[in-house]
C-alpha cells in the first residue's frame, strides 16, 4: 500500500511539473499570436456519393456473389454515364450551430461567400440549423448573410432538427421553406436582457461607485450603480423597440403569420408550430437528404478555423490532467 502511495505522490509531482511547463509554452505560443490574424479552410465533401456508398454498400452485402458482380458492374458504368451528363441539380449543405454570441457567423459568411462564387441560379443551399438564439447583433448579421443567398436567386431550405429559437428561428424565417423534426423546437419571437445589481450590497459594505456619462440616456440600467424608474422604463422601450424590429423581419418573409399569436416570447414543437405556420414541412435533415441522393449533387461546405498553438497546447493541457486523474482514480479503487 505504502509503494502505491509513493506511486501516486510521484505522478502527481510529475503531472504539475508537466503541467506548468506546458501552460508556460501555451502562455508563451498565445502572447506571440496574438497578433495574428487566425486563419482557417474551406472544405468541401461531396455528400452524393457517402449517402449513396452507405446504401449500396448494404445492398450488396444482402447479395449473393454472383449478384454482386451483376450489381456492381452495374453501378459503375451508371456513375460513368452520369458524370459525362452532368445533368443533375445541386445541393449546397452548411451546418450552424450557434452559441449565445453566434460567433459561428464568421465560418458562415465564408461559407455563403463561395456558394454564391460558384452557385447557379436555382441551386439549392441547405441549411441544417441548430441554435437557441443570443445575442441580436450576432444572429442579426447571421440573418443577414442567409438574405444574401436570396438574393443571388438560390432556393434556401432550414433543417430544424433540435432547436431554432429567437435568433435562431430569425435565421430560419429567411428560408424558402423551412422544415423540422416533429419534437424540435422553434419560435421564442422575444427579446430579453437581463444582469445583477451589486448596489445594496456595496452601499452595506460603504463602496461608493461612480459614473459619469455625457447623455441624458448613455446608460440605463447599471450593475453597480443605484437604477431608477426611469431607467428601467428607457431600458424597457428599447427592448420593445428590438422587439417590433424582430416581428417587422418575421412579418417580411411570413406575411400570413398572425404575430399576436406568436411573437408573444413563446416555443412550440415542431408539431404544433405547423399550425401557427411557423415551418412548413415536418421532416428531419436525414431524410431530406436521402430522398434526394440520387437526383442531385449534393456538397457539403464547411469553413474550419485553424487553431493557434496556444490552443492547441491548452487542449493537451486538459487531456493529460484527465489521463493523471483517471490514473489516481484507478489506483485508488
């Protein structure tokens, strides 16, 4: 017992020291960064051929071998004679999932700026879309890069498989046609802000705060300072403000929505968002895309961001704490 205790405490001196001097290089690789501009690469699958591979690839398991001979044969000359035709329509596929701050809108508009580049008149862009809503500036110009492809006369359909809520359901009302799985959830036409106010416990604590503006309206509410009632009611017109800008851009592509019925904060599933118009078409991303593997060409287009050195030295940071922690516990047990 006593040499696995030896054991452990010299795992653990060895784990720091691992530790620090990889934080050293990871503080290090960022501060000499920080400079840089991150770059990143666009990469492009071709989708057709993965869905059809998965399916054929199961049919000719079910074949006996002189079947699979026949079949394959035939596959191959039938991939030969559509390449030469080339007649197909194609399908563009992007992926957002969106966090509080929509910070994926970068990747995006990247994505929808080679699209475009390449895209003919009639193509159609995919958008499978995952997001919660956040921030209204972020998921504004989210929106707003989904605007460009209608604008290049590209037919654009929303997957809802999970969630599209508040800003998330902004960027899905751009589409031509959106659908959704039949428990996901979209709606929330709603704006909401909320913070703490630390003013009671500093005044208890005799900590003066100060804050000079210039503006009768430069700051509303404050976190630290005394709020009134008047701030609260200038802070409250400018989120019905947001509001009434958010309901007049859902009000633009789904002129037949009653907005008293749902621009009212709340969410629905997809099932019951059917009703109220919200999304068009029950389905999931997989099945629209299956339906058409094999009248269209689909691609797959994503931008990836690099990671800089620092974060990469910060994931194996976490990874080898994980590996030690694990260790101990295996030990221990």
């Amino acid at each position: 017992m006593e040499l696995i205790y030896e054991l452990i405490a010299f795992v653990l001196k060895a784990g720091v020291v691992v530790f620090a001097v990889m934080l050293i290089v990871g503080i290090v690789a960022q501060a000499t960064q920080r400079q840089k501009v991150r770059k990143g690469e666009l990469i492009v699958e071709r989708l057709t051929d993965e869905l059809r591979d998965g399916v054929e690839r199961l049919r000719l398991e079910l074949m006996d071998k002189k079947q699979r001979k026949q079949v394959e044969k035939s596959l191959k000359q039938k991939q030969k004679q559509e390449q030469k035709e080339n007649t197909k329509k194609r399908v563009f596929v992007i992926d957002f999932k969106g966090s509080v701050d929509a910070n994926e809108v970068e990747s995006l508009r990247r994505e929808v700026s080679a699209i475009i580049a390449v895209a003919k008149p009639g193509d159609t862009v995919f958008l499978r879309l995952e997001s919660p809503g956040g921030a209204v500036d972020g998921y504004g110009l989210a929106a707003a890069q989904l605007e460009r492809l209608r604008e290049a006369k590209l037919e654009l359909t929303v997957s809802v498989d999970k969630v599209a809520a508040s800003g998330g359901y902004m960027m899905a009302v751009v589409a031509d046609h959106i659908q959704a799985a039949p428990f996901a959830f979209v709606g929330s036409i709603g704006v909401i802000a909320q913070l703490p106010n630390f003013h009671r416990w500093l005044k208890k604590h005799d900590v003066d705060y100060e804050q000079v503006t210039a503006g009768e309206y430069k700051r509303t509410l404050s976190v630290f300072g005394e709020n009134t009632d008047e701030g609260r009611r200038k802070f409250k017109q400018e989120l019905e403000g947001i509001h009434q800008q958010f309901k007049a851009h859902i009000q633009r592509y789904r002129p037949d929505l009653d907005l008293d019925k749902v621009a009212t904060g709340e969410y629905w599933t997809a099932q019951e968002a059917i009703d109220y118009g919200l999304v068009d078409s029950i389905s999931t991303s997989d099945a629209w895309l299956m339906a058409r593997r094999d009248s269209h060409d689909m691609f797959l287009v994503r931008y990836v961001q690099k990671k800089n050195l620092g974060e990469r030295v910060g994931r194996q940071v976490v990874a080898t704490l994980q590996t030690l922690t694990n260790y101990i516990r295996k030990q221990q047990s």
